[in-house]
C-alpha cells in the first residue's frame, strides 16, 4: 500500500485478562504500532484491547476508539479520537473495516463476529498465537473455505513487526 496521506490503521480485537501472557502481548503490540507510525482502532472495551490503547497513547500514538453506545465515554477514555456509533453490536462491522488489517487477540464470541466480518471484506488478520483463546485456532481454521484474505500468526512482537511489513503497512515510517 501507498500512504501518502493517512496513516495506516490496524485494529486491535479480543480478550485477554491481566496478568496473562496475552495481555503483555496486547499492550506491546499497541505500543510498536504506535511506535511504526500506524493508528490503533480500538473499542477498548476489554482489558486486552484498552492496555493496547494506552500504551499506544503512552507512546505517542494515535488511537481510534469506536465504542457501542451513543455517549461518548469518561473523559480520561484512552482515544485520541472517540466514535460513539449508537449501534450496539452492530458497531463490530465497524471495527471490522476501520483497519487496514485486525490484529486478534484470544477472542469470544463478539471477537469471531469482528473477525469473520473482516475476513468478508477481505482484511488481512493477525491472530496472537501460543497464549490460549480463539486466536490460537484461526490459522488453521479460517472463518470459511474462501481465502478472502491472509492469515498472518504472530507469538512475538518481532513477529508481528514483520507481518505488518510484509503487508506494507510500515512504508509511511522511515
């Protein structure tokens, strides 16, 4: 991809509780995101996708946030910019193509909606492997049969930094 005038933008999806290697791993992927120059697109909603925000915004990054309801949240929300979209669940679709690509982490049932609304629209998913959770299983059971985008694993920050080269997401930074 060319940015010349946007930043790339990854979204960040799933669960993970504290204290878990998982949740190490989300606040250091929103971090190197942040630290590429790439905008996080976070719902911050559970404990995983908020340490990525902040840590994002820790260092320096930009953050999405698109939340469910139609208020916006406290004011100390980690975002730089706060989409209140009124529409429940079916925010999800939004979260869905707010990215160039959707980094999944662990997951229930609302993470395989996003996930699976991705892979309709052909976004390229990173899933965390090697920590538990649904993410475990998407490399080797994609939503469907079709192959409507890649399926790039990652179980290190290192890892990931090449998936999102190889996706050519890291153009915009020097």
């Amino acid at each position: 991809m060319n940015f010349t005038h946007r930043k790339p933008q990854v979204c960040i999806l799933g669960s993970a509780e504290p204290g878990s290697r998982a949740y190490e791993l989300a606040g250091q992927a929103g971090e190197a995101l942040a630290e590429l120059g790439i905008t996080v697109v976070s719902g911050c909603g559970s404990p995983a996708t908020r340490v990525a925000a902040e840590r994002a915004l820790q260092a320096k990054g930009l953050v999405l946030s698109i939340v469910p309801p139609d208020q916006m949240p406290p004011a100390d929300w980690p975002a730089t910019v706060v989409l209140p979209c009124g529409m429940g669940d079916a925010r999800n679709l939004l979260m869905a193509l707010a990215g160039d690509a959707c980094i999944v982490i662990g997951g229930r049932a609302g993470t395989k909606s996003e996930v699976h609304l991705a892979w309709l629209h052909r976004r390229p998913l990173l899933p965390l492997v090697g920590c538990g959770g649904w993410s475990d299983e998407l490399p080797s059971n994609p939503p469907d049969e079709r192959e409507n985008s890649q399926i790039l694993p990652w179980s290190s920050v290192a890892e990931l930094r090449t998936n999102l080269r190889g996706l050519g997401l890291l153009q915009a930074v020097a």
